[in-house]
C-alpha cells in the first residue's frame, strides 16, 4: 500500500474506531499533508523515515514560524500514526517517539467575576430599549430573541457547556439526538469531545428560561426543525450567530472585555472551583478526559485569592 492510502486509512480509522472530533480529524489532516510535503521532498517512503529526519523537520517548521502547541499537535498526529504502522506491520520503529515539541507558555482562562457573570444574565434578560427609528421587525424580533438568548446564557454558564454542546440540543430525546433537557429531572444530556456522552445539572434560573423559550420557539421554528435554539429562519442557530449575540449582550450589560462563549463555560468552573473544592467533581461536569486539563482552574482560582489578599491584608499592603 502506498503512503497516501496509508495516510487515509489512518485517518478512517481515528474517524470511525477511535471517534476522534471533526475539528481535530481536520488538525491532523493538516499534520499529515506536512508529512507528506517532507516525504516527497527528502524522496521517502513511510518505512524509510529516522529519528533524525523527524528532528530535522521539526526544526525547518519551528523556524519557520510554527508555534509550540501546533507543533506538538502535529508531533503527536505522526507519533499515532507510526505507532498504527507498527501495528499494521508497515514500520518497525516509531521516528517520533521521545521527540516533544518545545514548551508553550500556558496562559490562565479567561473568567468572568461572579458579579460580571451574573450581570450578562441578567442582561440577556431584557429586550435591548430599540429607537423609535428602529425597524419593524427588529421591534418584533427583540423580545423572542431576548427570550432565547436568555436561555442560552444561563445554560452557557449555569451548565458549563461547549458552544458546540449548546447549539446541537434538540428540543426532545430522539435517536439522532446529540443532546436534549430533561426538564423534569433537571439534567441535561450531550456529546461531548470524543463522543463522550455526559449528563450536567441545570439550575432553576436556566429551567425557567428554557420554559420561557419554549413557548416563543415552538411558534417560530421550521417545519421538522428539531434543533432547541434556532435563528430568524428558523433553522439551527450557528456558531457565529451564538458569538454575535453574545457580543451584543456583553456591550448592553456594559462589561469592560469581550466575552465569547467559552469564556461562560471558564467562568462556570472557575466559580464551582472556588465554592466547592472538588476537583474531581468540575472535572466531570467539564467533560475532561484529564484531570491535568482541569487543574488549570486551580491556578485560576489561586489567583482570584492572591488578588483578595493583595486587597484586604495588612502585610500585604505596600507603603
């Protein structure tokens, strides 16, 4: 088999065996199309590379321009490659195992305070005060788009979800179903990284505004439409669409940062970090497969009481 069906191959397989994500079959994708640039540059097949080649290449890209984590993420696409080679009875050695790619600086989330978070849900709320210039159908639009806005917000950062989570939940449990509430129970069901499926609380503020949104939704979405939010069309509501709003809000509640909707979900964890403590417990709800990934909160939260000592004790003071 040549290089190219090989790569493909690999590439079926991390799809439908292993289940990784689009987005990172499409990172990967990008990792290996470099592979194969280096290959038929340096005039190699797969069974014919080194550990002296994959350092080479390593460092032509990391010169080049191509930062740590990208180059880990690639590093780590060509290692699963070769290790499935081996597997295969292609390769006898793995050129990429022992290589790492240099340390990236890893900067804190971004979260909002609790006053700040609780001031775009409130927000979200209300119907933006229109002019009296303002069109017919933004009068008409604001107070059903406040309404599910609304509802988006609270399960953003009451519930701890991707945008990707929130915008595949489908208004009832159904076979193709990605994700739904269970009003009555007080969950809500989705399919996380991996195709991980979890279960997350959802607070009373979030039910009421799924109750209000309902009854707005069902008189505006399309025929068969099976998606919880929808936009102006009726259809499932987009990514950009959702950061738009989102935008919007942040100018009305008056907040000095830009939030976009991951910021919702730092906040969330952060905020059940510094009440809880449990570790394990936000790690779950987050949907980490690591708790290594979700540790990165507990800095977070060391530095929101760094920033309370500095304001309140004595010794802290500077004179």
């Amino acid at each position: 088999m040549q290089d190219e069906a090989l790569i493909e191959a690999h590439l079926r397989y991390l799809a439908v065996q292993k289940h990784l994500a689009d987005r990172t079959l499409t990172l990967y994708g990008e990792a290996f199309d470099r592979l194969r640039g280096f290959l038929a540059r340096d005039r190699l097949a797969l069974p014919e590379v080194q550990p002296h080649h994959v350092r080479g290449w390593t460092a032509r890209l990391h010169a080049g321009g191509l930062g740590p984590r990208s180059l880990a993420l690639m590093l780590s696409a060509w290692r699963g490659l070769f290790r499935w080679l081996g597997r295969e009875g292609v390769v006898t050695l793995n050129p990429v195992d022992g290589l790492k790619a240099p340390k990236a600086a890893r900067p804190l989330p971004k979260a909002l305070s609790v006053d700040d978070a609780v001031a775009l849900a409130d927000t979200s709320a209300s119907a933006p005060d229109l002019p009296d210039t303002a069109s017919a159908r933004d009068q008409r639009e604001a107070p059903w788009l406040a309404a599910r806005d609304h509802c988006m917000v609270e399960l953003l950062y009451g519930s701890g979800l991707r945008s990707a989570e929130l915008l595949s939940l489908d208004i009832h449990a159904h076979p193709q179903a990605l994700g739904w509430i269970d009003a009555p129970a007080g969950e809500l069901h989705v399919l996380g990284k991996g195709r991980k499926r979890r279960s997350v609380p959802v607070g009373t503020p979030a039910l009421q505004a799924l109750q209000a949104w309902l009854v707005v939704r069902d008189t505006l979405a399309a025929p068969g439409e099976t998606a919880l939010f929808i936009g102006r069309l009726g259809k499932r509501l987009t990514a950009p669409q959702l950061r738009n709003r989102l935008k919007l809000i942040t100018q009305r509640a008056g907040l000095p940062t830009h939030v976009h909707p991951h910021m919702l979900r730092h906040s969330f964890a952060s905020h059940l970090l510094q009440s809880s403590s449990d570790l394990r417990g936000v790690q779950e709800l987050l949907g980490h497969a690591h708790i290594t990934t979700t540790q990165v909160y507990t800095r977070l939260d060391f530095q929101h009481l760094a920033k309370a000592y500095d304001a309140a004790h004595p010794r802290a003071k500077k004179k």
